[in-house]
C-alpha cells in the first residue's frame, strides 16, 4: 500500500500544473516553495518507510535459513543469493567447508583448496593473476584475509536476521569459525 502511495505522491509532483505553482494559495495557501518542500518530504517518508518494510520482510524470511552452494559456486541465503567479490567468495566457502574453524596463522595450510576456489570465481584468465592473489591472501604479513573476512560477514549479515550464526567469528588468535549447524549447509 506505501508503495502505490509513494509512486502518487510522485506522480502528483511530477503533474503539477504551471497555473497551479504560480497560485500557490489554491495548493493549502503556502508558497510554491513550501508546497513542493512539504510534498517532497511526504514522498521521501513514504518511500523510506516502505524500504524499511521491504528489508524487514527480507530479514524476517530468510531468518534461520539453510545455506545452499551450487554446483557453480554460487552461495544461497534461502532465496537470496549472497553478493560478493570473488576471493571473499572463497574464503566464506572455506569457513563453511570447515566446521571446526581456522587458525587465521595457519591459513597457508589451506592453500590448495583456497586456489582451488579461486580458480573457479576469478575473473582473471590468467593462472599467474590468480596464484599472485591467493599468494596474497594466504600472506599474513598483510592484512587481506581480514578484508575479505570483513566482506564476506558484510553479505552475510546484510541478508539474515541472526547474522552471529551466519558469519565467521572467533577470538583473536584462536580457531575462527560459522557457528551455523552443517545440517543447514548443504553443497550441490
């Protein structure tokens, strides 16, 4: 319903008349200024309540929602589809692969099955391209597995209700892991 008023109120702005603006006494007996000021804040209220509603709704459907990997990589929150960049794609499929959780220091151990991954998501055609950046995420002298641990809880967190089951969370130091339960991931 706030929606249909949101896209009239729109279309009222966008109709108004130019013998209506240059009296603007018949339009609630304000100014031009004020009229379209009050009008566009009207429009702007309806169509931010209507986006809160809208991410409410999201949030509240997928809830605890199972996660799906396709046979292509791609990842599933329910029935939305988790949107990242390629190498925080492969490191949230590493989190879910591993249930016990990662030592971020001993990352470089998982090496092969993070270039694996990349090699699937990369955009780049080059073998070079694609071993550089694995090199570089597997390099804990920088900080670029934070990063893509960052943007991958981002997506996450973005799409579910209870983002602390979803995300990959740990003490500094210790094992890193998704606390979701594995009978809520399943791999195509």
């Amino acid at each position: 319903m706030l929606y249909e008023d949101s896209l009239l109120a729109l279309y009222y702005l966008l109709g108004v008349n130019q013998e209506q603006l240059e009296a603007p006494a018949v339009l609630y007996g304000k100014t031009v200024e004020e009229q379209e000021t009050s009008e566009l804040l009207a429009f702007v209220e309806m169509a931010k309540r209507e986006l809160d509603r809208r991410d409410t709704l999201a949030r509240q459907t997928v809830g605890n929602a199972q996660i799906r990997i396709t046979s292509n990589l791609r990842i599933f929150v329910g029935t939305q589809e988790v949107r990242v960049r390629p190498m925080a794609k492969c490191v949230l499929l590493l989190f879910l692969k591993h249930p016990e959780g990662i030592v971020l220091k001993e990352i470089n151990d998982y090496y092969h099955e993070l270039r694996a991954f990349y090699r699937r998501l990369s955009r780049s055609g080059s073998p070079e391209a694609i071993e550089q950046s694995v090199q570089n995420l597997i390099d804990i002298c920088n900080n670029n597995l934070n990063i893509n641990i960052s943007r991958a809880n981002s997506a996450i967190a973005g799409l579910v209700s209870e983002p602390g089951l979803y995300t990959i969370q740990g003490p500094s130091g210790h094992r890193k892991s998704i606390r979701l339960s594995r009978s809520l991931v399943v791999w195509e």
